[in-house]
C-alpha cells in the first residue's frame, strides 16, 4: 500500500507537523501528474512497498515529535478497508489524519467520515466538469465528483478544496464557475512540470 515517506513535512498538513504517506495506485491517469511513479503499474512495480509495521514503527518512534499523517498518493482511497485499518491505527495512537484524494469514490470517503477517521481532507477539483475527462485521461462519471464536494461539505471536518492550473488544460477564470458550485474559494496549487527536475 505504501510507496514513498516524507518523514517530515511541515507544509503537507495544515499547522500540523506531519509524516506524508504515498499510496501507490490511482484510478486517473493525468497525463501531467507530478507522481506518475505512484501512478502507472508498470512504473509502480519497481518502487519497493514500505510495510504497515516499519511505518506505524516510525510514527511511534517519533511520537509527541509528529503531531499528524498525511495520507496521499497515487490516489488513497483504493485502498478502501485497509488503509480504513490503518487510519483507525493512527487515531487509537493519537495522530491526526489528512487525506488528499481525487474524490472518486464517494463511497470511500463517506466511511472513512462516518468511522471518524479524518481531521482534515483535501480533495483535487481537476477541472471544471466539461472538462473532467480530459483533464483525468479516463471517462469520469461526474456525479461522483459533485456527491464527493457534498460529503465533504456537510462532513463538519476541516477541509480544503484545490486545483493545479497546468499551462494549456486548467485556467484560474475557468475555475470561478466551480468555486461557484462548490460555494468555497479553490486554492490553486503550482503546476510542476513532470518532465523536469526540481
């Protein structure tokens, strides 16, 4: 399940000293996606797994150092019941959760809510619904975006909703008319140019 570890982050998780944890996999396929690695199966398979154990080892090492986890990926909620486990994990030792998610399984995130999980999510507004699809490589059934927007929303748990304005896809203008059915201001994140190093 997991495929990377930033073992301190003190941007990822908002006023929280974190750990992020990358999930490997995804149900995108953005061709600009910054993780790619995390993303393609064929990429995904040469990256070795980190065990649940070595990570909850970490987290408890550093206990009262870290306050929270930062779940993100790849796309997190694939994992549906396992990293539900893991999350459930987090919380009996203490650690607040952020997850970061595509949105995509509604389903997911409503347990995840309803098992008191989460402290804060974040999810990713691709682009505005006309042009979902082709911002996310696959056909996407938008109901599943607007059902995630209202769960979050009516969730009581601290939230932020953001997009990547990538050059030629996604435009700050375009994006007023989803701050307008979301109700919430974006926050617009710096696109970074997969193909380069930074």
């Amino acid at each position: 399940m997991f495929k990377g570890i930033q073992k301190l982050s003190l941007v990822d998780f908002p006023d929280v000293i974190a750990t992020t944890l990358f999930t490997g996999g995804c149900n995108f396929r953005c061709n600009w996606c910054y993780n790619f690695d995390l993303v393609l199966p064929e990429r995904l398979s040469r990256i070795k797994e980190i065990s649940e154990s070595e990570v909850k080892d970490f987290l408890l090492e550093r206990k009262g150092k870290i306050e929270g986890v930062c779940i993100t990926g790849g796309e997190p909620t694939i994992w549906g019941e396992r990293l539900a486990d893991f999350l459930n994990w987090c919380k009996k030792n203490g650690f607040l959760v952020k997850l970061d998610t595509n949105g995509y399984l509604p389903e997911v995130l409503q347990d995840y809510i309803e098992k008191k999980l989460l402290d804060f999510i974040a999810m990713d507004i691709k682009n505005t619904f006309e042009k979902y699809s082709l911002t996310c490589g696959v056909e996407i059934d938008i109901k599943k975006i607007k059902d995630s927007i209202k769960i979050i929303k009516e969730s009581g748990i601290k939230h932020q909703f953001r997009t990547t304005l990538v050059p030629e896809l996604v435009s700050a203008e375009e994006m007023k008319s989803m701050e307008e059915f979301i109700g919430e201001k974006l926050v617009f994140q710096e696109f970074l140019d997969p193909s380069k190093k930074y």
